[in-house]
C-alpha cells in the first residue's frame, strides 16, 4: 500500500520504519526542516536501538521517502497517519493544536477518497472533530471525497520501538465504517499473518483503551512506590515483595519496580489528559487522580531522603547519573531527573550530571538552573569530588562501576540507588553509605 506518515518524532517515524520494512511504500511528512533534511541526508534525528538499520535499508530500496511538502506527500496515498504529538496544556488536557492543523492540511491537499488513521494519543471524540473539521472544509470548497478517520493508538515503549513495533502485543483499530475493514486488514496483513491479536472496535472505545492502558500501568508503578516507602519504614524489602506479587499471574510482574517515580512523554500527560476526559463528562477518576499525586510524591521524597540522610545538602556536591526517564532513549520529556535535580538545587546543592544519550536534551531543559548543574563528559568526570551519588536512570553501563576506582575520587561516599541496580552487590554496603528504594 501507499502510506503517508504525519510527523516524525518517537512513533511516526518507527511506524513509518517498520511499515516499509513489512512490504508497504511510505512517505513521511514533517513540518521540521532540519529533522527532514537530516533524515534525506540518512541522519536520525532520535535514538531508538535498531532504527538506523531499519531506516537506512529501506531509505536505500526506495521504500521510505521524507518530505516536509504535505500536497506532495500524501498526493499518491492510500492510508494517511496522523502522528504528532499530543502535548498537555496547562490544565492537563490534551493539546490538539498540532492533530488538528493535520486535519486541515489533509482537507486542503487531498484529491481522492482518503483513510487517515490517527495514532498519537487522543481524547475521545477526536476522531469525530476530524472528520468533521475535514469534511466542512470539503464541503465549503465543493470537493466531493469520502473520507475516513480511524483510531489505531500506538502502544510502543521508548528505548524498545522497534521491537514493540514490529511485534506488538496487539492491534486495535475503532472505525465507523465497516467497509474498510478490509483495508486495514490489507495494511497489517504481515502482522496478521504472524498472529498479533488485531482488535476491532469502535473509534471512540480505541481511543478510551490507550488511556486505560496507559493510566493502568502508572497506577500499578504508584501502586509498587507506595508500598515501597512504608516497607522502608517496617523494614520490609519491596523487590521481594514485587518478586512475590509477580508470581501470581493474576497480577504480573511488570510494572511492579519501585522507583525514583514514572516519567516520559505519555504516563505523565495520559494520566493528567483522561482525568480532565473524565470532568468533562462528569466523573472523577479517583484512583488515577491518586497515582498522579502519589508519583509527585515519589519524585519529593527522593530529594527528601537525600537530604535527610546528608544532612543537608547546603553547599555540597552531588553526582547524578542519568537523565533521559529511562534506559535506551535520549527522550527527557518529564523524566523524574529534572524534578530531582531541581529540587537538589533549590536546597543549595551543585550537581554534576552525566547520561550517555541525554546531555544534549538535558541542556536545555535544565538551562534555568545555570552554573548549578555541571555537563560532565562520563562517570568519572561526573563523580570526581562530589559527596553523593545518585543513580537515576539504570542504563547499561551504570551496572557495573568500578567502585573501587570511583571512591577514590569521592569526597564523601553517600550513594543514592533510585534503581536498585546494586542492592544484590555483596561489597556496596562496606564501600558506600548505600541507599537503595524500598529497602531498609
Ligand atoms: P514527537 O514530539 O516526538 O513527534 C511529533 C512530530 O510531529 C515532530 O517531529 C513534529 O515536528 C511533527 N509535527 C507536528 N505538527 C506537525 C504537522 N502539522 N505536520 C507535520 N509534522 C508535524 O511525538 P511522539 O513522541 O512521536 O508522539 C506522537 C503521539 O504518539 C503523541 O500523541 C503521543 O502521546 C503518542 N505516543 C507516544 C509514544 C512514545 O513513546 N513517544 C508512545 C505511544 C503513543
């Protein structure tokens, strides 16, 4: 099929990767120059394992094209994706500034009937608003299409993209028209092919269940946290009893790791969006309203314990491993460093910073705090004389630190684990004041 992809951030441009891997000719269409001119010259504009091969393979064989031309781009399409981002506005609800000047920019350019499936994330009746703003532009202008708009969220995980998207746990697809269920069979044929679940449903039941997928997983990580700071207390060790919750099929194991609280670009604005969804129509989704306030929480009693535990922090060092909100990806949006690290700060401390893919984006984004956040160039750098450590993000190459050799350029030896990666390691405790989460 012919395939164009609007916007090529985290989920557009894998998706339109790996649509081309799978056989289809795509054409991705993004308003930012530079990102499109980088990806013309092979240069990806983010860090996502295994997409640079994907992307140069199929940029080679002609079956991934880039443009920031939208007439051009979608002149020969049979499916469009909308795929920009869904910002949080001010009061928590979803931006959809940028999926609607989509829409606009379709109206104005298409010359055929057209399918346009949106995958950024969206509150209900998203679907409705588009086709609606599409079709009065096409009536005004006297242009007779039929149009489309199906809802096919994107469930993808940062730092795994690739994978999730190429085997991804299932497919669901809400349309109103039942006659171009075919179509979308035609579209995800290879995945059907290998047996991915394919869920057909209503657009505005899609559009609710990546919200109640993604509030459920931040729920189920608050959930871990708040049981982690009272096992603290009672002295109870809460990787045990994740380990042991897991077991139970019932509950599952993933998403049970306590932490330094969730973060990124989508459990944070998801959570916030489907509350406001929920005002709007009169409800309050009460025990998503806790898990936002209780991952606020987390991030505060972080900052708390250090400074507890230094006793205070006034005027001292501290080194900070990892910024980007996980392993894997240099994405920072509402990674919990920035609220560490700012609240490190406002209690008078400097910190040293280093994150193997996330210095550029963390940059700007802790710009404000000036001469009080050090760029260090690798670990060594970044806890040379500084009094703690901690670890924030548990990227690979923070799992085995030479402490041995770290030590000695310490000037004080308080370590902060938010990850728990060295709470097994036999030796932490004789070497460091160690801190693990959730465990005494
Ligand atoms: P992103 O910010 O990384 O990328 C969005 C891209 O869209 C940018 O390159 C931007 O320049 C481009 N864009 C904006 N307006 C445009 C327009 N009018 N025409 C062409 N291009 C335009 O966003 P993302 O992380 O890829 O997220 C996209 C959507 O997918 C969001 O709704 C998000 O919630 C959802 N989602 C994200 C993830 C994730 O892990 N990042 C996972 C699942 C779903």
């Amino acid at each position: 099929m012919k395939i164009s992809v609007i916007g090529t951030g985290y989920v557009g441009l894998v998706q339109g990767a790996i649509l081309s891997e799978v056989g289809h000719d795509v054409i991705c269409i993004d308003i930012d120059e530079l990102k499109i001119k980088n990806l013309k010259n092979g240069i990806i504009p983010i860090y996502e394992p295994g997409l640079e091969k994907i992307l140069e393979k199929n940029i080679k064989s002609d079956k991934i094209k880039f443009t920031t031309d939208i007439k051009e781009g979608i002149k020969d399409s049979d499916i469009i994706f909308i795929a920009v981002g869904t910002p949080p506005k001010e009061d928590g609800s979803a931006d959809l500034q940028y999926v609607l000047r989509c829409a606009k920019d379709i109206a104005k350019n298409i010359e055929k009937d057209i399918i346009i499936i949106n995958k950024s994330t969206v509150p209900v009746g998203t679907g409705e608003l588009v086709e609606r703003e599409i079709n009065s532009y096409l009536e005004m202008n006297k242009k007779n299409y039929r149009i489309d708009v199906v809802s096919n969220p994107e469930f993808l995980r940062e730092g795994k993209a690739v994978l999730d998207c190429l085997n991804p746990s299932r497919i669901v697809i809400g349309l109103e028209n039942d006659e171009i269920k075919d179509k979308m069979e035609e579209l995800y044929s290879d995945f059907i092919k290998r047996d991915i679940p394919v869920v057909f449903t209503n657009r505005r039941t899609s559009e609710m269940i990546k919200y109640a997928s993604n509030a459920f997983l931040a729920v189920k990580i608050s959930y871990i946290n708040e049981i982690s700071a009272l096992a603290e207390k009672v002295g109870a060790d809460t990787e045990k009893i994740a380990y042991a919750m897991g077991l139970d099929d019932r509950i599952s194991p993933k998403f049970l790791k306590c932490g330094a609280g969730y973060g990124g670009s989508c459990f944070p604005k998801d959570t916030k969006a489907i509350v406001e969804i929920a005002k709007r129509y009169g409800e309050n989704l009460e025990i998503i309203e806790s898990a936002i306030s209780a991952n606020e929480k987390q991030k505060r009693k972080m900052v708390e314990k250090i400074v507890e535990k230094m006793e205070g922090i006034e005027g001292k060092q501290i080194g900070i491993l990892g910024l980007t909100f996980k392993p894997e990806t240099d994405d920072m949006r509402e990674a919990p460093s920035i609220d560490i690290i700012e609240g490190l700060v406002k209690k008078g401390a400097t910190v040293k910073v280093y994150c193997p893919k996330g210095m550029e984006e963390g940059k700007w984004r802790l710009k404000h705090l000036g001469e009080k956040v050090i760029f260090t160039e690798n670990t060594q750098q970044c806890l040379t004389n500084v009094e703690a450590i901690v670890l924030v993000t548990e990227w690979e190459e923070f799992k085995n630190l030479e402490f041995s050799k770290i030590i000695e350029n310490l000037k004080d030896n308080f370590f902060f684990d938010l990850r728990n990666l060295y709470l097994e390691d036999k030796e932490i405790r004789k070497l460091f004041k160690y801190y693990p989460v959730g465990v005494k």
